[in-house]
C-alpha cells in the first residue's frame, strides 16, 4: 500500500481507495442525511435544517481529511471548510452553504423557540434538505471515488 496525503493506493490493483477517516466522515455525513429526513417526515423542521448543516459540515471535513490527510479543524463554518477543501463551487451552491451556515446558528441555540418554529416550517425544510441533497452529491463526487 502506497500512502500520499489523504490517499492510498494498492500496489497490486492500483486503484485509489478512500482514507478510511474520509470515509468516516463521508458515512456519517450519510447517517445525518437521512436523519434530516427522518424529521422532515415526522415535523421536526428545525432538527430537518439542523442536520442538513451537519451532514454538509461532515462532507466538506471529508473533503479536508482527503485533500490534507490531517483531521480537520472543530467548526461548524462551513464557509471556512469550503475554503479549506479548495473545492470551487458555483455561485449558486456557494450562496446555499452561506445561508445554511448562517441559519444553524439559530437552530442549534434558539433565542425565541416559538418564532423559531414559525420561521423554519415545512416549507423551509424541503428547500434546505433538498438543496443539502444537491450539495452533498456535489461534494461526493469532487472525492472521484
């Protein structure tokens, strides 16, 4: 086995295989994923958005871990691990991860419970699991495997 930064290479099939931490992060960006939409199912939108910020948190990590080979850094910026993946998405899907950044915060510590569940309704959690959706398959295939 040949190791580059984030890559292993068998010698004798010489095929790329996944940093067994990236697919780590990978398979619990996937565990999340359905979680979101477990809530989505039963009402739970605030949890819905929650978890899609966490499930695309965990993808771009895995995208650090593949890129540097080094654990990623403890944050829920998902601007600064965009930045960190070096992926370059387009203005669209960078505007998405902005927004669903920006919306965790609220999510994950509310100020005012009844007008967070007025404000993130179904609705809104349909456009954010289905656009995390988008974006996680986006981030999954910049990995190649």
């Amino acid at each position: 086995m040949l190791f580059f930064p984030g890559i292993m290479i068998d010698r004798i099939s010489k095929k790329l295989r996944m940093n067994p931490q990236t697919k780590n992060w990978l398979d619990s960006a996937t565990y999340d994923l359905e979680t979101a939409e477990s809530m989505l199912q039963v009402g739970r939108y605030i949890y819905t958005i929650f978890m899609c910020h966490l499930t695309l948190e965990k993808a771009l990590k895995a995208s650090v871990q593949e890129l540097t080979g080094k654990t990623p850094p403890k944050t829920h910026n998902l601007r600064y691990l965009l930045k960190l993946s070096q992926l370059e998405p387009q203005e669209e899907l960078f505007n998405f991860l902005s927004k669903l950044s920006d919306v965790s915060i609220p999510t994950r510590y509310p100020e005012d419970f009844a007008e967070l569940k007025k404000s993130y309704d179904k609705k809104a959690a349909e456009y954010y699991l289905k656009a995390t959706k988008e974006a996680f398959q986006w981030i999954r295939k910049s990995l190649k495997y």
